[in-house]
C-alpha cells in the first residue's frame, strides 16, 4: 500500500497514525509532496482505517494476484469434514508410504482409534534418488481407500503426474500436491480438473504469495477447495532437517482466516520434536495436523526414522 | 555419533534398530567393516540404547564442544525468580527503549498487574544507522531499576560494549547479549565477569551449535546461569521480518531441557502475529516469553509498529 | 569419508596430515579409538593420498549416489557441440518466451552474429500466476526451430509436461528442466525416454546432491548426456533476485569435471549485473552462459526488465 | 522509487518504457490514478531517465541512508596504495593467526615475492569456542608490522574490542572488523576514532543495505575510507561453507563503484575452490583479494584447511 500525504507538514503526524496502526512504513518523496510505503511485514489493517487518518490524500493498493484464494471462505468442506478457522483441528496420519494392504488397514484401525480423521500414505513416492523404493502405485491406491472406508477414515494422498490424476483423484477425498511439485503447474491444471479438494504443500523456499497462487492455479482451473500445508522452509542448521514457518501459518490461519495444516514430521526430521511442534503449530493456527505414523519404523520403506507410533496421536488434541 | 557393526551381515539388522531408535543414519564401508554416520537431525537417544544393539561393535561419540553449558542444571534463579524447564513460564515485556523516566515507571505498573515477573526496555540501543535514535544510556538504566522496584519486577536490558558491562550488570537482574553481538566474544567476556546471569539471543544466523558456545564463552568467563533467546532467523519473505525457528526451541527446550525463551515481537515484526506466535513457542517448550509493548506505539522512538498494548500480555498464559 | 587412525598416539599426526591436504575434520572417539570425519567442504583429494597417511588403519566411504553422473565423460556433445571441461565456452541466447516466429527469426540472426551457438526460448512457459501469459506453446516450437536451423544454431528450450516431452524433444537440441521442475521425476523420466541431451536447472533451494540426483534420474531413465545450470539460489537481500551460487559452479566445472552452465540473467535479474556476473562465472569454470536477449525489452511479453540487447553479447567471450 | 503517472491511459505506455530501462516494476492504483513501485532489483538508472518519459508526473525517492558512503570516491587511498574502481586490483594475502614473528617474516617474504601488498593475519582471532587458540594479542601487531615493513606490504589486521582499537590502529594500515562484529557499533565507533581506513567484511547474513550503513558508521564517526569485504553469506549447501555473494561484489563494484575485496578462502573453506572463486570475483568487480596462506597448513594454528601455498598467489592476477 502507498499512502500520499496531502501535504508535507501532515508527514510526521500521519507517519504516526500509521505505526499505531502497526504499520511499518518507508517514506519517499516527490517535488512537492510525501508518500509511505507500508512494508509487507505490517500487521494487516482495513484500509478504511488508513483512509480515516486526518492528512491522507489517497491510498493506493496493489489488486490480489489471487482473487479466487482470497474469496475461498472458512472452513470448507472435504467429504464432509469441516476444515480450516471455524472448525476444530483435524488429525491426519499414517505412514509415509502405503506398503501393504496389511500394513494400511491395521494403521487406518489404529488411529482412528485415536482421532484421526484422515488416513494419509503415498501410492507414488517422490524420491529423491532414482534407485530408491518409488511406491506401490495403483495397487495401493485400492488399499488405503478400502482402509479408509473400513475404519471411517477419509483419505489424503499425492499425486505426481498428470496422467496419475484421474485415478488418484478418485481414491482420494484430499489430493496432496507434494512440496517438490509446488509449482509443477502442469500437475496443478490436471489435478484441479477432477474436482476434488487440493492441499497444497509448501515448497522448500517458496514465498507465502508463490503458495497462494499455486493455490490460486487450482481454483482457476476447477478445483472446489484448496488447503495449504506448512513443512518446513530449507534451513541451515543440521538438528533439523527443515525450518518450520509458524509464522507462515499464523498469518495464513489466523490473520487470513485460511485452511492450513501442518506437517511437523516432514519439518524437522526428527522423532522427538514432532509433539511439540504439532502443538506448537495448533497454537499458531493451524487447523490440522498430518503426522507420520508407522506401526514398526525399522522396517518403513521411507522415512521411518520420523515416523511416530499411532499411539502418541493422543498427545496432540489434548494437551 | 558413528557406530561400527561387528560384521557386515549384521548391518542390515542394526541399520533397521537404528531407524528404529529415531536416527537418521549414512552407511559407509571400508575394506571390511561397515560403519553409519548417525546424522544430526536424529531423535536423541542414550548412547546405551545404541551399544545395546546386537551387532554393534562400537559406538564413537564426538566430545561435547559446551560442557559447562551442558551441565547448567534448569530451572536456573534470577534474582529469585525460576527460569527453565521445571518452572512456569515467565512473561518479559516492556519497550524497545526505555524512552523516560515516566514512560517506564507507568508501563512497569501495566504489565505487572498481566503477569508479567520482568521488565525489560534498552538503555543502550543498536541500531542499524549511526542516525537513528541509539537510547538515553546510563540514566535510563537508573529508571529501569526504579521503575521495577517500584512495581516488583526484575530488570532485563542489553549491554552494547565492554566498558559499559559493570554499570548494566548493576543495574539488570538479567543482563541481554543482543542478537548482532552473540559473537562479539568480548563483550561475553566482560559480561561474564560480573557475575550475573546473562541471556544470550541468537544471532539472525547462528548455528545452535554457535549459539550455545557463546554461552559457553559468558559460563567459562565467570557468568552464574545463561538463558538463550530465540528471536527470529533471517528468511526469505518479506511477510514476516524474521522466521521464528520454533525446532531449535522446541530442541533447547523439551528435548535438551534448557532455559529458553522466545522473542515473538522482533521474530515477526507485525503486531498482528504476537499473540499467536508467543502461544505457539510455549507449546513449543520455551520458558518464557519476551514481549514489546508500548502505551502509545505511534510515538514510540523504535519499533512501534511491533509493539503490543499491555492488556495484551493476558492473552499468553491463560489461552 | 571416515579415517580411522591405528591408535590413539598416531591421531595428532594423522589430523596434521589431512588439515595438510586440504580436509576438515571432526575428532570422535570410543573406548579404544579415534576416527576422523572429514567434513563434505573439504577439498577432493584421492583416496590413496589418504590411505597413505602413515597410522591410518581404515578409510570407510559412502557409496555415490549418482554413479552415472559420475561416469559421465566431459565434455559431452549436443547435437555437434562439445560443452563441458575440455571444450570452449557456449554462448546460449534468446528470448524469454518466443512471441512470434519474426521475433525469433530475427533475434537468431542477431545472436548467431555475436558468437552464441544455441538459440534459447520458451514455448511452454512456467509461470507463477495464472493469469500470466502462458506460451505460445506448440507453434512456438516450430518457429524456434526453424529460426535456429536458418542462423546455424542449436535449439536449447523448456518442457514443462510429460506430454509434451515428444513434441519438445523432436524441435530441441538440448531439452531444459526448469528450476521449478528440477524434483518432477515424472517429467525428468518422461525427457529421458526421448534420448536427448538434457539441462537439468538447479532448484532455488536445492543441494548440489540433489542436483545431480536429479541429472541421474536423466541418465537412469535413457538420457543420453546431462548438463547443469545454475540460476540462483533463494537469497534474502532485496537488490538482486537470486544469490548465484559460483562455489557449486566452481565445485562442479572445476573440481568435478562436470558440464555446468550458467544463467546470470534469472540469476540476478539486473540488466546491469548480467555482463560481470557472466563473465564471473566462466572464470569460475562454467563451460556455457545462457543470456535473455530481446529486440525491445520493454514489449517482451516477460522478463524484459533483464533481458539484455543481443549486441551485449560480445562482452562476454572475449573480456 | 515510486513513478506517478498522470492518467490511466498513459500507464501501459510507461510501463512499456520503465521496463526498457530494465526496471522491474509493480503497479498500485488508487481513486484515479496509477503509481509503479520500482523494485529493489532493478538496473541502477538515472532518475532524469524516468522523469523524462512521457507520462510521469512525479518521481519519488526514499533519501540515501549512508550519504557518507555514497559520498566516498574511488579509488581510496591506504597508505599509499590506491584500492577500488579505477585502480588495479590488490593481493592481500597472510595466514589466518599471526603464529611467531618467523612465521609471518617468512610469509611475508613469500607473498610479496607474488605480488601481494598487504600482509594480513590475526592477533586477536574470534573463535567460535572459548577453548579455542584466542590469538597471540599485543606482540603479533608487532611481528606483523616489522615483518611488513621489512618487505615493503602494508598491515591489514582485525580488531575484537573498542579498547584495543589503539593499538591495532597504531600496528595496522587498514583495520578489519571481521563479520561477526559488521554490526557491534560499539566497536565501528571506537575504531573510526582511530582515524585509520577500514575494512568491514559483510555479516554472514547480512543485506547489502545493513553493511553500508555499518560502513556509514565509520564514516561517521570519523574513519578516513572504508573498504567493504566479501565473504560468503550463510548458505544450506554442505559442499562449501558460505556461499560467496559475487552477485553482491558486481553491485558495489561495477554499479556503484565502491571498494570491495572478496576473501574467498573464507567464503568456501575449500582450498581447491579459492583459486578459481578468486578469479570469478575480479571478473566480478572486486578491487582486490584477501587469501590465507600457510607455509606448512597441517600445523596452523587455525583454518589450515583452507590455506594455500604462497605460490599460488600467482594464479590470480595473471589468468
């Protein structure tokens, strides 16, 4: 936002209505007269406010790049679970890939039993490494739906290629659009045209505005809903494996009132840091959580090492 | 940690205990023996735990570069008051800059009827350009001290060079090493000579590693008890000011059982983000909170745009 | 790689010896032994200078992930064109996106005239908005190849969905994987079984592990050759839009042998740094430039703002 | 700056032409009319230029925040030895830690064989860790001075603490204040005291806005020049341990014609990259070189890892 000042004797005294506001402002001047520019970093305030302050000639905003985001109202509904502000939390979980019908349907059981709403596990697995497992594919989509189905789970999964989506979108209450795809827009188009909910993971160094527009790619293109979700930002310090951004998800849940969840296993990589930054994110805003679970991490076929018994589900909608 | 298996059949056996156990880990061999790397962002685990697995020939262990940090008991005592894992969080608020004698004495007042235990408010100030307003200096450390005395309070403030280490250290409960300074390694020195404890903010990109040897520096220089600050590190979007790193403090404070305390006014820079992002760190495992507040933000002489009204301070240990 | 050190007497000497090569590293200890980890920047140095150490027991290493990259031989050749150590330096020129087929006609005359060897151009354009014009798409590609074969130039161009990996492959010399796509393994898997040559560009936040990774998945899946590109990594300072990373550049051409190119223009996104920053990377060992170009910047349908005017084209060969 | 147009209907115009001027620019509106934000990642243009397009009604600035060091012409003078745009470049080169008045004689012998011109080396070493080889303080000023003079260099050296700032200013030609302290005031202010050049190296996360106006402080405060220093900015890439800013090193250099040396032993740790980092960043526009060098690295007291031999000194200046 550009505040003009009508003329410059009104500087000082508007430069201070702006601050109480909240505002952080830069001050530039022309030949004759002075205007702010209010920082991205200002707490967000109605423009009527700014408009009100005695010495403002006019305020001029940059239009949203994402009016179809902007416009999604809270919550929103994904097979009849409500989710985002002006709902309660909601529990993902399950295993970083789907590894077995056994295996699924066991997990789904469990942590139902423990709140969970959502049953998440990947079919298809982005890896890192050619020579690593890549998923079971389509057989696994059957499994984790009829688990799901089974124990009163809905379910979340991703997706990695446009040809994938019809038949991930038809397993999947949720379609999960990973971090590494953020801004695979090709992936994005194809999966907004099955018309199901998106949740839409953050990439490792994307900006809060590059997130909304891959969100705002999936609305244009036809999807009903997106979520958001939060799982670390690229850091650099090893005792993490990423840098959780509850700031980010603040200002998305709380300041913007958006549907946001949060990844705590996929932040920072380790075990014993994913209950506290479950409940940590809870109190920043989000509305939900998607934790890794697993039934036996030695064995995992990925990312075992982060991967929490169903049990200690438990410890986050209660504290 | 590197852990050496007795003989290569064993390692696939004692890889899966090791994932098991919560720790990342890389394979290497030699010529006849296969080793793993255990990488930092692993889950803490007894070093018994590792030995006790069949298989393991030995366990190598790096020494600890902090002993002195790490055998600082916690709750630590400021001037009477707990601090630190085992003690109930504790609330410090006050102005960027301690801006009069009256503007202190008032603010104490506020925010002791919220709860808050300290008040803190700069006499000396970095500040970014050598034309910015750079604090009242030694008189303001005599209001701070009257000031909450009066209202019984503590007194945390910052210390910007060695020479001014003794009359800070007299007049602060609670002496703070800045964020720009956490390397400025002889201003520890001079800071730990005074014998009172001193809170150590981390540098906008300090390692943790870092960030605990500087308080190693104060411990080894003579300092009774160190705290540690987490304020934000330098991110990448111009959302937020800083990106708070809730993983260190939920490490410090839940998984290593440090005093640590969170910063949310300077980690975020946006007043609408207080609130939450402070609930957030107490989820997370932090100590206590350190909070910007001002009586009328519009004329404060720094950092107005971020400060909170007192009344605010209830929202964060009765959410 | 692990250095294990006889006993313990022979670990200072040992350390000695490998700080003399050029290597950090990290002292661990268990009960009877010392090891040392030598830390990923430390300076290549062969294997049997190590084992050569006089007290050194074992020397353990990690397997490459990337065997194929690694074989890789340099320089490799594009469609007649020998890029890589070993070879002169490759001028890459052209638009942003194609516009129309006398745009690109014309811009090969005038690039072809100052040196370059491939004409750049996006068909198919990745971009952060929806709302952003989207290329021209599959004419574009005609017209791009018609432009280059008319000047004696190579086709360098983006593809940014497994479907239209046989169209782009059939029109390009060199097939580019953009920043955005550098972990869609879908797509690098649908390039691969094209058997074209590929330019794998680096992720703005990516590792240089994961970038060769990503250059396996090519080679993995039938590509024949793979060259990288860096662009810029995420950086926080606001004067240039990406933190060009020449150590990686340096690391790769240099130490590695590999063929990297860089492309300074998204790199800095400063018309005025495009020329230094070019001419720094080849000093670097960057064995090719990839350099926007246009006729009339201020009518490019995107990124004019660091599009540069053919004619520039000769600072860079020939400083 | 912010360009006001006069009426909507020219604003598509002025675009078209702030944008041929390789100006990035976003577009505000208010009640009736259009304003464009140029951004900070923009070519550097003359304000006439802009004010000149037809259209524009006003041009607004924010004031420079470091009119000293805007002020300042290149090249400075440093004891008779001109530095910075419009002079050759410089070779300052000396191991990390001054070790014994042998040592640095016979390094300094060494490299002014090689053409350097300033000795550098540490009296006072920051270190990381309290246990760590703090320096050899007071005496090393004077074996580096006598080792200087006696081979016709000059004496760079760092400062840790504003009362040492006598002394160091009376051994050094130019003082250094290392990156850990780019922003402990306390000491920028004591050292400009001195009345001798300095050189300041940019904070490991530093933006270039914040080491100017750490430079500003020096200016202010009375230093005679300042030198800026780069020396890689806190990267996530394990392969080298800062990531060297030459992104940065053009921008002052080439565009702003400032002083600027970059260190780049420093910035990647990795002795097989100094050489060629080297020589990127005069392509780049450094105005000089600041290398370690060790006659014998295995037994440095500090950072022999990335020491070169003097000799290889040589690679630089004549590529």
């Amino acid at each position: 936002v550009i505040v003009r000042v009508k003329s410059s004797e009104d500087s000082s005294h508007v430069q201070r209505a702006l601050v109480a506001l909240g505002l952080w402002v830069e001050r530039f001047e022309d030949d004759s007269q002075v205007s702010f520019l209010v920082a991205a970093h200002s707490s967000a305030v109605e423009e009527a406010a700014v408009r009100a302050i005695p010495g403002v000639e006019s305020v001029a905003r940059r239009p949203s790049l994402h009016p179809r985001i902007d416009a999604q109202s809270s919550p929103i509904d994904i097979a009849g679970i409500s989710l985002g502000p002006g709902a309660p939390p909601v529990l993902m979980a399950g295993p970083c890939a789907v590894e077995s019908e056994a295996q699924i349907d066991e997990l789904a059981q469990r942590i139902a039993r423990y709140g969970a709403r959502f049953l998440r596990g990947g079919a298809y697995k982005p890896r890192t490494s050619p020579y690593s497992f890549q998923g079971h594919g389509e057989p696994a989509l059957g499994w984790l739906r009829r688990a799901a189905d089974r124990h009163g789970l809905k379910v979340v999964t991703e997706v990695l290629e446009p040809g994938d989506a019809p038949r991930v979108a038809e397993a999947a209450d949720l379609v999960q659009i990973g971090s590494r795809n953020m801004q695979n827009f090709a992936l994005l188009k194809a999966v907004a045209h099955e018309r199901k909910p998106v949740m839409v993971k953050r990439g490792v160094a994307a900006t809060i505005e590059e997130w909304l527009l891959a969100g705002e790619y999936c609305l244009f293109h036809g999807a009903p809903a997106v979520v958001f979700c939060e799982r670390g930002v690229r850091g650099f310090d090893p005792s993490t494996r990423n840098l959780l951004d509850l700031g980010a998800v603040a200002l998305l849940g709380q300041v913007q009132k958006r549907p946001v969840v949060v990844d705590p296993s996929h932040a920072c990589g380790r075990r014993d840091l994913v209950v506290p930054l479950g409940r940590a994110a809870l109190a920043a805003g989000a509305s939900g959580l998607l934790i890794e679970t697993h039934l036996d991490p030695g064995r995992a076929l990925s990312d075992g090492s982060q991967a929490l018994a169903p049990e200690l589900l438990d410890q986050f909608l209660d504290p």
